[in-house]
C-alpha cells in the first residue's frame, strides 16, 4: 500500500516536471532561433506567451498565499538579470512568504510549474473551442491494467486529436494555429529560477499526497485515485507529446526561414 502511494506520488509530480523542462528547453531554443532570424518583430510576438507566463506565477503565487513584492509583466527589451543563473528575464514576479507555512512552501512547486500548466489549459481550451474535443471523436476508455494499455490509450487520443485537427474548419484551424504559436514560443520557457522554485516545494508536495492516497485507500477510495491520476497523466502525456511534436514542426519552420534569409543576403 505505501509502495503503491509513492509510485503514485512521483509519477503525479515527476512526470509533469519532466515534461516541462524538455517543452521548456525546446522553447527557449525556440525563442533564441526567432530572435537571431527577426529580433525586433520577434519581441512583439513573444509578448503575448511571457504576460501569460508571468501573470501564471502570479495569481498561484497569491493563492498559496504568498505575499507579492514587486512584478514585472514583459518587456520588448528585456534588462532584468537573475543575480543567481546569470540569465536574461523578459519579466519577473517577486513574492515573499512565511517559512513556518506549510501551506505555502508546497505551493512552490506549482509556482515554479505555473506557466506550463496555465499555457497548457489555454491551448486545450482554444483548441475545445475553435476545433473539439478528442473524446468525442470515439469513445475513450483509460485502461490502466498494463504499461501497453496505458500507451494504447494515449496513441488512440493522439489519432483522435489529429483526426479531428484534419477535419476542422480551416479558419478556426489557422486561428488555433496562431493562438498555440504566440502561446508555445515564449509562454513555456522556465527560467532557472522557475525549476529551483518548483524543486524546492516538491518535497511538501510529495509528503501530503502520500498521506493522502494512504488515508483514501484505508476507506476504500484507492482505485477511484488510481484512474483519475492515470486520466491526469494520460492528459498531460499527450498535451505534452503533442507540443513537443509541434514545437519541432516550429523548429523546421523557424530554420527554413533563417536559411532563405541567409540566401538572400548573398544575393
């Protein structure tokens, strides 16, 4: 039963931080290509993803219960500097917070993650919105009885997000498109500092969710627990292969550009 509720725990917390430092680096390197090919027009586009990004820290950072200091949004030239990574910030939020609250010091972790799950939920619901839904499509069954049912399940929802994707129609395809790049190239990128925030409240998290899932599987409540962290993961497993996927197809794109760039440049 405790072996079970750890497994649970970090997968719950590991599996999402994981994935937000690939999609994180992904767009950072994103951001730097856009950047070096049009730098000016490039600010302007990314202004979007970082207001998204910085509010995200900020309203998680209130609901924990910290105490806001000073915020800064965005910026088309970006001079903030993190005293500890040596890194350009295009914007920054500041809280403070009392050591001794419990309640706080777990909130680090969805501080530091914030931005990752606040894009994340704006891209599902313009694509909700503007395209459908992926369980509507066929019926969608989580089958969690073995690791090839599990992968099974998130490939028949990939299949599902593309059919769908496919056959929208091509305005709100194309304005879904234009929503997930303003998002996707600047809205996703964690600063250092964002991931030691996140690690730093891991631990807290880890403990209470432990507890947690003993207590619930001591009144009977374990395998309801178990689909709907699996129904979690599974979500967030395809949101994720599915920005990783798009965010490379950005990468192709953004290189094209700087290539035809360069040619012209030598003619």
């Amino acid at each position: 039963m405790l072996s079970d509720a750890i497994i649970y725990t970090l997968m719950t917390l590991g599996i999402p931080y994981i994935f937000a430092y690939l999609i994180s680096k992904l767009g950072l390197y994103l951001s730097g290509l856009l950047s070096a090919i049009m730098w000016k027009p490039s600010r302007y586009l990314m202004i979007i993803g970082e207001v998204i990004h910085e509010l995200s820290h900020l309203i998680v950072a209130i609901i924990f219960g910290h105490k806001i200091v000073s915020f800064h949004l965005a910026s088309i030239e970006p001079h903030l500097i993190d005293n500890d990574s040596g890194e350009t910030l295009n914007g920054e939020v500041i809280s403070k917070f009392n050591q001794n609250n419990g309640y706080a010091k777990m909130g680090r972790y969805f501080i530091g993650l914030a931005p990752v799950f606040a894009c994340s939920l704006i891209i599902c619901l313009s694509f909700k919105r503007l395209i459908g839904s992926p369980f509507t499509i066929t019926s969608i069954t989580i089958n969690i009885s073995s690791f090839s049912n599990f992968m099974n399940t998130i490939i028949h929802l990939m299949q599902n997000v593309m059919y769908i994707a496919f056959h929208a129609n091509l305005f709100s395809l194309v304005l879904f498109l234009i929503i997930f790049m303003l998002i996707s190239i600047s809205g996703f990128n964690l600063s250092t500092l964002d991931f030691k925030t996140s690690i730093h409240g891991m631990p807290r998290c880890a403990i209470i969710l432990i507890i947690s899932l003993l207590l619930l599987s001591l009144i009977g409540l374990q395998k309801v627990v178990q689909y709907l962290i699996y129904k979690l993961i599974t979500g967030f497993i395809v949101l994720a292969c599915l920005l990783i996927i798009s965010l490379s197809m950005l990468d192709i794109i953004f290189k094209i550009i700087e290539v035809i760039k360069v040619k012209q440049m030598f003619k």
